[in-house]
C-alpha cells in the first residue's frame, strides 16, 4: 500500500534511501534537508545530497533553518502525512512535531539499538572492533535514539571495513528496511530498547584523528579505518602532517619508543606502537593525493630511525 511521506535527511545515507522510497511508489509530499553551506576548498555553497536526490525526482524540496517556526510546524500539518522518515537530519525534532503525521515519525538508524545511539554509529563500530552492526527503523520519541524498534537488519563488519564501504551495504540495508517498514505501516509491533548495552556514538571530532603511536597497532589500524572517508588519522614527522589511509597489523617486540620507524621499503613503512607495529602502505601529504607510501618514502627521503609523533 503506497503512503503520503515527508521525508527529512540530509547525507547520501539518506539520499540512498528516500530514492528507495520514491521506487516503492510512496507519494513524498515534502522533503525537508539542512540549508546549502559551504563545502571543498572553494567553500562554494552546496546542496545537500539528499536535495540533490529531492530536486532530481522533483518533489518539493524545503530547507528551514529551524522547526520550531511556526509556519514550518504549520506545513508539515498541512501535508497531511500518514508518516514522516527521518534519517540522519541534523536536527532536534519537537515533541509537538513527532505527532503531526497518523503515523507518526519514523527514524532508520545505522546501529543495532541500544547500541551506538548518536551522531556517529558506523565510525564508532569499526574503532571499537564490533564484529557486526545494523540498521534499525524505530518509531521516533522525545529521546535520542531511544524510540522502540520496529525492525532491525545486521550486517557483518570486515576486517578490511571503512566507514566509507560500510557505510555502501549499510545504505542499501537502510533502504531495505525502510521500505519494508512502511509497506506494514500501521500493522507492526514496535519493541522498546533494552535497558542494558546502552552506548553512544559521540560525533567524530578533527583533534581525534592525531595518531597517539603509544596505542596498540590493533586501536590504532581500527581507527584509521573509522576515520575513512573523514576527516583521516594524521601524524606528525618533521615540519609536515601526513596523513595515513591504510595499514597492516605486524607482531613486534623491538624495545623501541611508540612511533619510531623501524622499516622504510617498497613495502612501506614499518612504525613502532605501544603494542606491536604498523605497516603504513597508503599515505597522502598536505595538499597531495592518496599515494602507495613507497611513492612518498622516495620522495621524502623517510627512512629507518625517524621518528613519527
């Protein structure tokens, strides 16, 4: 059965999965997303992805700075909505919003609840070393992410994960799942969060990306992969910042200090930490491109006994 949707995003998370629904054959009346700000080294104004996506299917694309206006709260209204989905907004929705739609809202969030309520659930997955994650469609409360679930999906984390390729299968799941979600709208039983296990995923801040070569290779390596795409575990060497894009876990006992370089080779680079070590094989300098770290090794002149801090 189709449905009269709002629907509220911002990210290509959610872009994903509002092109899921326009498929499904739902009837979007109004998409709301945040405000075009600027973005890239031009800091030229762009639209969000999900106002890309809105404005590609031509639905009606609305970016209030607030909704606690009034005249916004009074358009949602109008729309006369059996339920909105929201996902990944960036905005507080008010109590007196939720109950607007018959419905309703409905939130699809990429963690399995109560696990990594907040701002960065699929960055803080992988740097924790969870074996698995999920998405779950809730039925949205006064709470942050506390609402019960309507359904959950999971999905394995691989070793090799970064927040960019779990993000791809973690989209498509949402998209799923949303999709299924409102094709039982009205018919389904939503189950409240456990109590224990309760985490939250703080949002990802620029200073945690600085290496602290006094972790072990294992913390270390997971976090490198969190931060992929953004913003990118950095280090410093001499005068310069590089940053570092892939690594290898080694077993090493070497009574070395944490971030001393013990090999430089077209291997890559071989870095002390304070539990084992670290085979550096993608690195980028300011301003350069993601390179192979042999490349940036010849260039730099890096070698055995430099010190990373």
């Amino acid at each position: 059965m189709a449905h009269k949707l709002i629907f509220a995003g911002t990210p290509a998370f959610a872009a994903t999965c509002l092109g899921a629904i326009a498929r499904a054959g739902h009837e979007v009346v109004l998409v709301l997303t945040q405000p075009d700000r600027p973005a890239g080294r031009g800091q030229r104004m762009t639209t969000s992805a999900v106002g890309v996506a809105a404005g590609n299917l031509g639905l009606r694309i609305e970016k209030p700075v607030t909704l606690r206006n009034a005249n916004t709260q009074q358009l949602l209204r109008d729309c006369q909505a059996d339920a909105m989905v929201v996902v990944a907004y960036g905005k507080i929705l008010q109590p007196s919003i939720l109950g607007i739609p018959r419905y309703g809202c409905l939130n699809i969030h990429a963690s399995l609840l109560p696990r990594w309520r907040g701002a960065a659930p699929i960055q803080r997955a992988i740097e924790a070393g969870d074996d698995e994650t999920g998405v779950c469609v809730m039925q949205m409360d006064e709470g942050l992410d506390t609402g019960p679930v309507l359904l959950e999906r999971r999905v394995k984390i691989n070793g090799d994960d970064t927040s960019a390729t779990l993000f791809e299968r973690l989209a498509l799941t949402g998209a799923d799942a949303i999709v299924e979600a409102l094709g039982k709208l009205g018919q389904m039983t939503a189950t409240p969060q456990a109590t224990a296990g309760v985490t939250y995923a703080q949002k990802i801040e620029k200073a945690e990306a600085h290496i602290d070569w006094s972790l072990s290779a294992v913390c270390i390596e997971r976090k490198i992969r969190a931060f992929d795409p953004f913003p990118g575990c950095d280090f410093a060497w001499t005068t310069m910042r590089l940053k570092v894009w892939g690594a290898t876990i080694l077993a090493d006992r070497s009574d070395v200090a944490p971030g001393m370089v013990l090999q430089a080779d077209s291997d890559g680079v071989v870095v002390r930490c304070g539990d084992g070590a670290l085979r550096l094989t993608t690195l980028q300098k300011p301003g350069g491109r993601r390179v192979a770290a042999a490349e940036l090794i010849a260039g730099l002149g890096l070698g055995r006994g430099e010190r990373f801090t």
